[in-house]
C-alpha cells in the first residue's frame, strides 16, 4: 500500500510546487484551481474573477476594487459576491485581504449536450421515450409547475403556446424583461423535453410534462457559451421571484469543470440556496464519461454545479429507441462520479438522454450547423446529460402535481427538494450493461428513472404528517410495469457518504427537510460499496489496492481518471476534455 500512495503523494507536491504566486500560503485555500494556474502561466494578466465577501465587507471591498482600477462587471448582494476583471497583481493582494473569503474564477459554461454522427432519429424512436417512462396513459401533465430553463434562452414555438410566463435575459449582468429568443437553440431543445405539447407532430415529439409553465432565462450566447457570474445572476432572479413567477423547479443543462471544493464554489453555493427556498434544482451531469480519443471509461468527471449535493444530478441513458428497459445502458459519454475535491457519490439518478427529438426553429446555430440533427423544420436531435436533466424536470413536474392534487395543496405543503431526490431515487431501476454486469453507483447513482413509480409514491405522500410519522396516505406496491415487463424498484437513497436501504422513505424523517444539506447530519444505513471492492468510507479504495482519499483535495482540478480503475492502468493526470466538440 506505502508504494502505491507514493505516486499519489509526489503528484500532490508536484502540484502544489507548480503554483506559486506570492500570497500568503495560509490564504492558499482561499483561491480556486483555474484561478492559481491563470497567475502560474501568467503572473500579471487580467482575469475575469468572481470574489466572495467576508459577511458585512462586500462595500468595503467594492469600493478597494473601484480605488485599484479593476471594472466591476455585476454584483450579487443575495451571495455577497462581486465578479470584477482584476490584475493579476491585485488578484494576489485579494487573496490577502481579510475582506474576501473566496477568489473563483468566472468560468465559461457550456451547455452539456454533444453531436450525433448517428444522423436523424426515426418517428418511432423518439416517441418511445413518454413509453419506456410509463407514461403513455398517464393523467398529469404538470398543470400548475413552473420550470426555469437557465440556458440559451427559449423561443416560443407553437408547442409552447400560451405557457411561456416570463422571459429574461442576463447576458448582461443584470436581469432585463426581453421577447423570447434562443439564437443558439439549446434551450428550446430542453424546454420541448421537459414540457412541449408536440403540436407542431400531432403530438409525436410530446414532451414529459406537456402542461408546465415555462420561464426562460438566457445565459449563453449564441455560441452555447455563458459566463458562471450569469448563471448565478439567473438562479437569484429565480429565488427572489419564486412566489411572483412560480418557480418550483429550475432546470440546468450546462456547467464547467470543478475548480474548487463545493463549499466554496459559487455556482454550488447558489444552488443550494436555492433548494433551501424550496425550489427543486435538476442539474447535468456533464458528457466526459468516455476519454474520445482512446474510448476509456473516465471516472471523477462530474461538472459543477452537479456537484452540488443537493441538486438532482442527472446522467444519461441510451434506451436504443424501446419502449423496454432490458436493454437500456449508461451512455458512455455520461459522467461518473466521484466528484472531483470532495469526493462524493454521484450522479443521483440517470434517464433517457441519447438521440432525443425535441423543438427547435430554423434560425438557430445548432439548426443551421448541424443539418445531420434535423428531423424536420420544427424538431431536431441531440444527445447528453442536457436531454435526460431536461426528461427529468418534466418528471418532477409530474410528481409535484400528483402530490398536490391529492394532499389538497397549499392547504398542505408541497413536496421538498430533498423528498423529491428521495422518492427518485427509491423508485429508480437498477441497471447492467450490454453484458449483463452491473453498473456500479459512480456510473448509475441510484439507478434509471422511473417516473411512473415516481409518481405513484409521491401521489400516496402525505406532506403533512408529523415528523416521524408514517406518511403514506394509500398502500404502494415497490413495483412498475413498463412494456409488459414488471420491473422491481431499487428501494434504496443515496444520502452523501452512505446508502440506506429498506422503506425509511415511507416515513416523514427530517431528512427530508429544507434545513436539511443533502447527506450532511443525519446518520443512516451503511458505508456505500461499490461493487464488491470499492468501500466508500474515508477514503475511496479502487479495486484491491489502490487509495484515493484525502489526496483528492490536492490534485488539480482540471485533471480526470482514464481508464479501468485498477493499479496497473490508472492514468494520472490526463486532461478532462472540455472543447468545441461538446455543444
């Protein structure tokens, strides 16, 4: 074991060494991981920063930035953090000031959808998806929800008609009221998964949830690029005007590589700010599951603000155009867990992703670039954790009405974020590959989406039974049959470091509460294996012997796993991809 950790130990030093810009080493953690390379490579060139206050001081260091000449691009008083364009020079005196908790950099994102060389779908192939989820008969349709799409915006097509509440645009910096518009396409794309009427294919290309309000909110360009300040901007937008728009459930489709621990990470902090509002925030999981070049399984390659425990964190399913589950696999482009700096278990849930079709228009980058992905004038289609984030807000919507329907709301209150993960989760399918292995949890999370299953638990749920009470309004059965093929739920949660099994979910624990951190005070069930060596503990042992634990927190953030996780072929340091080949 001692030989094995030596390549860990110099690798961590040799990181270490590599950045050395002069502030004081104490405050080392105060920077993130972009960050510190930016001022290695270049010591005194300009960066696009996002800085977070120390309670009471964000004044005071608005005005230390002003007097040091940096520009100050927006300002987020909900979060305390202003994002500026500061010196490099400055950026090391910022490290130092004892007014600045945190320096992040103000990350590109990007949408996490990726290109088909498959060429257009087939009718019968997209309209398996409503199938393979049991919905084709299904009475909701998420009549009264309301869904933030935070992306590229989102055009009102004729599937949308009518349930388009509010569109805002904050490329910008600040939030202005705006006629719909989706220049790059992405976002309408999503927003037909999650809740398109399919009008414009006599309701072929239904989304999930059909019924939903929309609200768009345009972050990206029409490139499918934003910057992270925006995306923040947009979820305080959202939180603050929760009740006036709303917003039970945000929808984010896009990320950027994680620089830095989740509780430092602004994007991630935003997020969880707004679950404990008690909007449900379904976030993707990021597409660099497979090295592209050499086609090895990469682990550790999560993207924020997936990370955020208490996000619903969404990998992608190919369910080879079949109503069926047997043969539905992991994409291999979907992300794995573990999260990269804190080293916790996700994705949360995975669904259908691959070759979806969903709206567009003609005038968009996507529509008029990639004419392989057209299936017609009005819908197109893509692949990615973009799609099956997008299937699975539209499931949540569906959740949330049946509850509310039958426990009388808002005479009883809705659902909580972290009852909805629970519910997902306990209902999900267990999954195996081509060859019949099963999927560790770093692969599947807690198994594929049920949303039938989903639906019928959170139907029988009663919100307002006590604490500690059994919850269940009617009996349920652990089971669901999709295309003639009765299928066992997983009954298990992830909760952080641990896994509980059994039926704890039929009772209102306090877990499940919105003072609760997903995975953080409540102690439960057993240490998650994965497989049958892989104990998840203090430290992640992969395989036989090899140890990844607290040397995590050490490595450079932009770096990933390729490969089997075993002694003889683990690669270190091979770049996470993050190019142009991703859209």
């Amino acid at each position: 074991m001692t030989r094995l950790l030596r390549p860990l130990v110099v690798l961590a030093i040799a990181v270490c060494a590599c950045a050395s810009p002069a502030f004081a080493q104490g405050n080392s953690h105060k920077i993130d991981q972009a960050v510190r390379d930016a001022l290695t490579s270049n010591p005194n060139g300009s960066q696009r920063v996002i800085l977070t206050a120390r309670p009471g001081y964000r004044a005071a260091l608005k005005q230390t930035l002003k007097s040091r000449g940096a520009t100050i691009l927006s300002e987020n008083a909900a979060l305390n953090v202003l994002t500026a364009q500061v010196a490099g020079g400055d950026i090391v005196r910022f490290v130092d000031d004892m007014t600045v908790a945190d320096v992040s950099t103000d990350s590109l994102v990007q949408t996490n959808a990726k290109p088909d060389a498959g060429g257009a779908t087939t009718a019968a192939l997209v309209s398996a998806v409503r199938e393979t989820l049991g919905l084709s008969s299904s009475q909701y349709t998420g009549n009264g929800i309301g869904v933030a799409i935070i992306d590229s915006g989102v055009k009102s097509v004729s599937d949308f008609q009518g349930r388009m509440v509010g569109f805002y645009d904050f490329l910008n910096g600040a939030s202005n009221y705006a006629v719909n518009s989706d220049a790059y396409g992405h976002g309408t794309h999503v927003a037909g998964l999650v809740g398109g009427t399919g009008a414009s294919s006599n309701g072929l290309y239904k989304g999930v949830a059909p019924g939903v309000r929309l609200i768009g909110m345009r972050v990206l360009d029409a490139n499918g690029q934003g910057r992270t300040s925006d995306v923040i901007n947009a979820i305080t937008f959202a939180i603050a005007n929760k009740q006036l728009l709303g917003i039970d459930i945000i929808n984010l489709s896009l990320g950027h590589p994680i620089y830095e621990a989740a509780a430092s990470d602004p994007l991630v902090q935003a997020v969880e700010r707004a679950t404990r509002a008690g909007i449900i925030v379904v976030a993707a999981a990021g597409n660099v599951g497979m090295n592209p070049i050499t086609g090895e399984t990469g682990y550790a390659g999560i993207t924020s603000p997936g990370n955020a425990r208490s996000a619903i964190t969404v990998g992608a399913i190919n369910t080879n155009g079949t109503a069926t589950r047997r043969d539905d696999v992991v994409a291999p482009y979907s992300s794995r867990g573990p999260t990269w700096f804190d080293g916790q278990p996700k994705p949360d849930i995975v669904a259908p992703g691959h070759r979806l079709g969903s709206d567009t228009y003609s005038g968009t980058t996507i529509y008029r670039n990639y004419p392989n992905l057209r299936i017609n004038s009005n819908y197109l289609m893509l692949s990615g954790t973009s799609m099956s984030t997008g299937v699975v807000s539209g499931i949540v919507a569906l959740m949330l009405e049946a509850n509310r329907a039958a426990n009388g709301y808002p005479v009883r209150p809705s659902l909580t974020p972290n009852a909805v993960k629970a519910i997902l989760q306990f209902t999900a399918f267990r999954m195996h590959d081509a060859a019949g292995v099963d999927y560790d949890r770093l692969t599947q999370g807690a198994g594929a989406v049920n949303a039938a299953g989903a639906i019928d638990l959170a139907r029988a749920i009663n919100t307002a039974a006590p604490v500690g009470s059994q919850w269940l309004m009617t009996g349920v059965t652990p089971w669901t049959t999709i295309a003639g093929e009765t299928i066992g739920w997983s009954q298990n949660i992830m909760w952080g470091e641990n896994i509980l099994w059994g039926d704890s979910v039929y009772t209102n624990q306090g877990s499940w509460g919105l003072n609760i951190l997903w995975g953080e005070n409540i102690l439960w069930g057993e240490n998650i294996l994965w497989g049958e060596n892989i104990l998840w503990g203090e430290n992640i042992l992969w395989g036989e012997n090899i140890i990844w634990g607290k040397n995590l927190i050490a490595i450079n953030g932009t770096n990933i796993l390729w490969g089997e996780l075993s002694a003889a072929n683990i690669l270190w340091g091979e770049s996470l991809v993050w190019s142009t080949s991703i859209f």
